[in-house]
C-alpha cells in the first residue's frame, strides 16, 4: 500500500478556512481545537508588491515522525499507509507526543484530557474518500493521495510557475 498524505499548493490557498470549518465538523472538534489551522503570514513586501500568504497547518504524518517515539505509552503508531493515529484509550495527556512534534500540531484536549491530531480523515479515507478538508477547498488547493504521485503534482505545479514567470528574451 502506498503512503498517503496532503499537499497543499499555497499558491492558491487565499485563507478561506473552509478546511478549518470542514475538519472540525466532520471530526466533531470542540472549541478551542484546531486539527487543521490557517496561519496568516504578512502582509508584507515582495519585490514591489504587498503579498499576504495562508499557510494551512496540520499533521504532516511524517515519515519518521517524532511524536511515536515521544509517548511513553505507545499510544501513537503508524499505519501501513502512513496515517499517523493517537489512541485516546491508551493516551494519559502527558504531552510528551506535543513535545516533540516540530509543527505543533498535537493538542490536549481539556474535556477528554488526551492529545488530538488531524487523523487524515481516516474514517472516509478507510471508506475510499478524501479527507473532509480536500473535498471542501474551494480552490482547490489541497490534494490528498499516494505521496509519490503529490511529489509528481507539486514539481508539475513549480514547473508551471517557472514558465509563467519566464522573462522573454529580447
């Protein structure tokens, strides 16, 4: 089985939130936690020009992710596919996994007291569909699938942009 995960091309996120929106819905996320943040960076000056950029963050589900190793009751593992999963039976919200995770992304949640992290949607994933932050991007500009064929989208995407932005020889 192939590893799975999300790319995001920024270039076309404007910092609509509906991912944000659509992740706390579907997983049924209190107040107060975020799976899924858009991170608002600028503006500022690029060139001549005012840019504002949104970066959505959330679990990258690493290759060697920092975060299994961290929890001293091996309560976070990782699935043949890639998904990066907390098991809330065995989590006592330590903490240790929040530590660790050089996003911070992992966060406790007070009603339930045991960390929390995107999960990829695991349960549509599982069911043959996309992650609920994917389907919802009105720009689409979240892809979710086999992390092989994202590498192959994203240089596709940077090689667009270098043409675009080609200066013309005289």
């Amino acid at each position: 089985m192939g590893q799975k995960n999300i790319f995001v091309d920024l270039e076309y996120c404007f910092g609509c939130r509906a991912c944000e929106v659509a992740c706390k819905q579907e997983n049924d996320i209190p107040v107060g936690i975020k799976w899924m943040n858009v991170v608002k960076v600028g503006p500022r000056m690029v060139g001549d020009k005012l840019r504002m950029d949104f970066v959505p963050m959330r679990c990258k589900h690493c290759a060697k992710a920092p975060c299994i190793d961290a929890c001293p009751e091996k309560a976070i593992t990782k699935r043949s596919d890639g998904i990066v999963l907390i098991n809330s039976e065995l989590c006592n919200g330590c903490m240790s996994c929040a530590e660790a995770c050089p996003f911070g992304v992992i966060q406790l949640n007070d009603k339930t007291q045991v960390a929390e992290k995107c999960t990829l949607c695991v349960h549509l994933v599982d069911a043959g569909l996309e992650p609920a932050c994917v389907h919802t991007c009105p720009s689409k500009c979240i892809y979710f699938g086999d992390i092989n064929e994202l590498v192959r989208i994203r240089q596709a995407r940077l090689a667009e942009r270098a043409v675009e932005n080609a200066v013309p020889l005289a």
